[in-house]
C-alpha cells in the first residue's frame, strides 16, 4: 500500500534562519524515498544558502514493538548545495554529498511510571559540513563514522517530550563544528498529524559562536 507525507520546518538561531520544506512517498511502511529543499538564511552577510536533498530508506529487518529485533533501518540520502561560495571560502571539498545511515528504533511499553518511551540509535557515515550547508570534506577528509540517538517519552497518546543529541564532523580548518543537541515536545492530535517545537542548542557555525534557538516542525501524512 502506497503512502505520502509533507511537511515543513523552520529553525531560528542567533544568526542563521533555515527553511526545509520536503515531501516523500512510501510503500508498504518498508520503503520510502524522499525529497526537501533546505534554505539557509545568513543574517551577518545578508544572502541566502539552498541545498536539495534526496533520501530513500528501507526497514529491512525487526519491529518497533514486538520481542526481538528492534525495527531496522538503511537509508541514504543525496545533498547538492546550490550556493557553493560560501562553503569554498571556508575550505569545502565538493558541493555534493552522500550520506549513509544504519538506525535501530524501539517503542518501550510501560517503561517510565507506565508510560511509553521510544528510543532511537542511528550511525552515520558523512562529510557533510553542518549537514551539507557548507558543502561536503576538507583538505585530507573523508567519511566519517557519526552516532545520533532520540529518546522520546509519551505523556498520553497525543503528548511526547525528549531530547535528541547528533555527533557532527570537524572537516574545516577555518572554523569550528560542534555536535547539535535539542530538547523537544511533541503534539500529534491524529495519526496523520505532527506538530514537534524544540529548543536547539547547535553550537558554533562558521566562526559565529553559540548558535541557539527555536525549532518548529508541522508533519502531515496519509
């Protein structure tokens, strides 16, 4: 059985506003490929970076509830930055990138004061400069190992608040990147409906130093 989802993101920092607006087709709850537009909004230069992602993923093994295996999931995704001047000024290899991921997801039943908790562990392999907005390597890099995780616990069938930590490669010798961290509250009013805000704390980006703010996301699937 086919499904579809869109949805849209905003995240505002001190200096730095991002769009993502991004829509993905899925089949059978087993395959997924996807595609968003990332627009990055630099206030101290005054201009704007875009970067196209393409993903697709496969759960290839396990399930979210029952015994066993946790639900596993592959997926890789393709990012093209469209404004590359900026990440080349500041020692960026290439405007084009691949990332790989390997994640394990479990939805824990009655597991805090009898409320659920899902849990996820993702490791992925990345060049990316912050995600691919300043292009991708370095002089002498390469793919790098990255480890993420999420937890997340449900207060009631419509409320989740959590916490979500992603380790980042270091590949520009001009400047600084630090790991991202965010703590979060979830809304999901039905099944097809997700509404996620989120205070981020993203560290140093391009020499402007600690990089903080808000996080709006609004899902909508069927």
């Amino acid at each position: 059985e086919w499904g579809g989802g869109a949805g849209v993101t905003r995240v505002s920092v001190d200096d730095f506003d991002l769009t993502v607006a991004g829509a993905s087709l899925g089949l059978g709850n087993r395959f997924e490929l996807g595609y968003a537009r990332q627009s990055l909004r630099v206030a101290p230069l005054d201009l704007s970076i875009d970067q196209d992602v393409l993903s697709a993923k496969w759960r290839f093994a396990g399930d979210l509830l029952y015994p066993g295996l946790p639900a596993l999931t592959a997926g890789v995704q393709v990012k093209h930055n469209r404004d590359f001047a900026v990440p080349e000024a500041l020692g960026a290899a290439d405007d084009t990138g691949v990332d790989a991921w390997v994640a394990a997801s479990r939805l824990w039943l009655d597991a805090v004061a009898g409320r659920n908790l899902f849990t996820n562990v993702t490791l992925r392999a990345s060049e990316a400069n912050q995600a691919g907005l300043l292009g991708f390597g370095g002089e002498g890099s390469d793919h790098e190992l990255l480890l993420e995780a999420s937890a997340g616990l449900f207060l009631d069938r419509h409320w989740v608040v959590g916490a979500e930590y992603r380790q980042k490669p270091d590949n520009l010798a001009a400047v600084r990147e630090d790991d991202w961290a965010d703590l979060f509250i979830g809304w999901f009013p039905n099944k097809r409906v997700a509404v996620v805000a989120a205070w981020a704390d993203l560290g140093d980006i391009a020499g402007l130093r600690d990089q903080r703010g808000w996080y709006l996301s609004l899902q909508v699937s069927r």
